[in-house]
C-alpha cells in the first residue's frame, strides 16, 4: 500500500531538517570577532586588491601585541630574533588577526646560495623601535613613525627612536603618511604591496590596510595614494610599515580555528618576517 505524505507535512519536515542543519559560516566575515569588522575590495581602473581590518581599541576583550619571531640567536650580540612566518607567530601566541610589521635586516649566508634569503631561522634586527609585552628588545637609529601602546592602553602614532618607559607594544615603519589629518608628501612614488596602521582623530579606531602588488592582478599602491586611501578610511594618522614580499595579512578562521592569509603575498606565499602586529580577542571558545 502507497502511502502518502500531505504536502505541508513535507514541507515542514523539509524546513526543519534544514533548521536543524549546522550553518556555514562565511570566511572571513565582515564582522570575524568583536569589536574587529573586515572588509576587501577589489578594483579595475588601476587594478588593485585592498584588505581592511578596523579595531575598536577601546574594546576591553581586544589586546594589541607586537611579538618577535623566533628566539634572540646570540643573546648580548648584534642579533635580536629569527625569522618566523606570520603564520607561526600567530599560531604560537594565540593572535586572532596578525600582520607583518617592522622593516628588518638579515644574516645573510656567507657564501652564495640558490636558496631563499628569507626563510625560518635566520638571524635578524628590526629597524626601528620594537617593544612585546613592555619589554624593549630593540632601539632605532633615530627617531621613526611608530604605532605606540601604552600601559593605560592608549594608542598613539608617534616619532619614537628610543621606546618610552611606559610602553606596553610598539611596532615601526619608515614613514609618515598621514599627519594631523594630512598627506605627508614624498617624492618616491613607487608601487609596491604595502602594509600601513592609522588612527582616527579620537584614537579608539585602528584601521590596518594591506594592499597586493607586483603582480597582474594588483599593482600596489604609491605613498600618495596610501595616504588618500588611509584619510578615505577615516585615519588622522597613518604610518608605512615594511611591505614588498613581506605584506601579509593573516585571520583565525572561528569556524575552523585555523590561520589563513587573505592576501596573495607577491612572493607566492609568506615571507618569514622578524616581527609581526597581533589583535587577540577574548572567546569563550579560546583554550
């Protein structure tokens, strides 16, 4: 005997089992963790990819931190850290959203080599001022732009050569982009892939940008177009950290738990780096 099923009966059943069925969260989406919202864009006329992540820094479950790579390889000597992927560093200490940070210099091997100069391990310094979790490990040569957190947790932009006494995190870059709501004028007008911090005039929004370059599908941008994009952006500070082959930007998927890179690194994949700007989100979900 055939039975059959009333059609609202099938559709309910239908209904539910589709309630019942676990959600796909989108990766990444606009808004991955509180008080962080993300957004990508992509544009034809010059063609460019652009990623933004905006932080709310007055967010208590929020906390900035700028971590090294991999251990001092010389204690007392020239040599300050290691190189480590953003990846790695972000997996290791736990960040939530991470991206490449100061300009550095390497140990480069003594005699010529076919392989990579940037991979894990090799010795490095930063450029300029470096300080994790209020301790200072490196000093600039003079004063540079540099993303400055207090132990009060206030956040600022500033010229810092030698680190302040109550600084809790600082990461530096090379230049000025935006200045009291300006753009800071530079010659160099190059394209490359960028990684840029800026601060909105009352100091509680950080916005970080990444931009691909050197490949078809991105160009790059130019300090002049980074400084109108960070004042389009809403920034009344902005500083230039190191990009190139280093320009990374690297999310913890809360789905999965797992790092993955937004971007498309010009390299073709991470370049390990000497140090890295990390946003951790308290979850309930975090072990």
């Amino acid at each position: 005997m055939t039975i059959t099923r009333p059609a609202t009966l099938f559709v309910s059943s239908l209904l539910l089992a589709l309630w019942s069925a676990p959600l796909l969260a989108v990766f990444p989406a606009e808004q991955p963790f509180p008080g962080v919202r993300y957004h990508q864009e992509t544009r034809q006329s010059p063609p460019l990819r652009l990623f933004v992540a905006e932080v709310d820094v007055t967010n208590p479950r929020l906390r900035i931190r700028v971590s090294p790579g991999g251990p001092d390889p010389d204690g007392p000597g020239a040599w300050e850290t290691t190189l480590m992927t953003p990846t790695a560093v972000a997996a290791r200490d736990g960040f939530d959203l991470a991206v490449n940070g100061d300009f550095f210099s390497i140990r480069k091997p003594p005699t010529a080599t076919a392989a990579p100069l940037y991979q894990p391990g090799v010795w490095a310094n930063v450029v300029g001022p470096a300080v994790s979790d209020g301790r200072a490990w490196s000093i600039g040569d003079r004063p540079r732009p540099s993303l400055v957190v207090r132990a009060t947790g206030r956040v600022a932009i500033e010229r810092v050569a030698k680190p302040p006494a109550n600084a809790r995190a600082i990461v530096a870059g090379n230049v000025m982009l935006v200045e009291r709501g300006n753009i800071v004028a530079h010659q160099n007008q190059d394209k490359h892939p960028r990684t840029v911090l800026g601060l909105n005039g009352q100091r509680t929004r950080l916005v970080i940008l990444v931009v691909d370059g050197r490949q078809g599908g991105s160009s790059g941008m130019s300090y002049g177009e980074l400084a109108s994009e960070m004042i389009r952006l809403g920034c009344q500070s902005a500083i230039n950290l190191d990009g190139g082959g280093s320009t990374v930007m690297v999310l913890r998927d809360p789905a999965t738990r797992r790092w993955r890179v937004l971007n498309q690194p010009s390299d073709g994949q991470e370049r390990p780096v000497a140090n890295v700007l990390g946003i951790t989100a308290a979850r309930a979900d975090r072990r």
